[in-house]
C-alpha cells in the first residue's frame, strides 16, 4: 500500500510520523509532500502535519501518529 505523507521542514512530530509510516508501510510505500511548498496545501494541513494518508485520500491518522493505528489499517 502506498501512503502520502505531508510534513514541512524541522517539524519533530513529522519525523516520528515518517518514521512509524517507514517502520509500517516500509520506505518504497511513501511520498513525502512538504506542504510549505505549495500555498493551497499550506492552507489545508499547516496545522494539521503530519498527515498520512492513501493514495486515494482517506487519512489514515494525523497529527500525533500512532504507529498501532497504522498497523490495524494496514492489516
């Protein structure tokens, strides 16, 4: 399964999310969207990150990233 991940920059909760999405989905699974590059996605999560969600854009979880969470939706 891939997974879309938006994060930004120096953003601690982002590299744990990122992190746990690895540990879950492995690396070739995920893309990585830093939302302060574009301003409609800037809008949508700069409070929000990290969000990981599927390709077809139902979030899987947000902000604080559960890596048991991630794991029931995988399975």
């Amino acid at each position: 399964m891939r997974v879309i991940i938006y994060t930004r920059q120096a953003c601690p909760l982002c590299e744990k999310g990122i992190a746990a999405a690895r540990s879950v989905f492995g690396g070739n699974q995920i893309t990585l969207v830093d939302v302060d590059l574009d301003i409609g996605l800037m809008e949508r999560y700069t409070d929000r990150v990290p969000v990981i969600e599927t390709e077809d854009g139902e979030i899987i979880d947000e902000g604080i990233i559960s890596e048991s969470m991630l794991r029931a939706f995988a399975s």
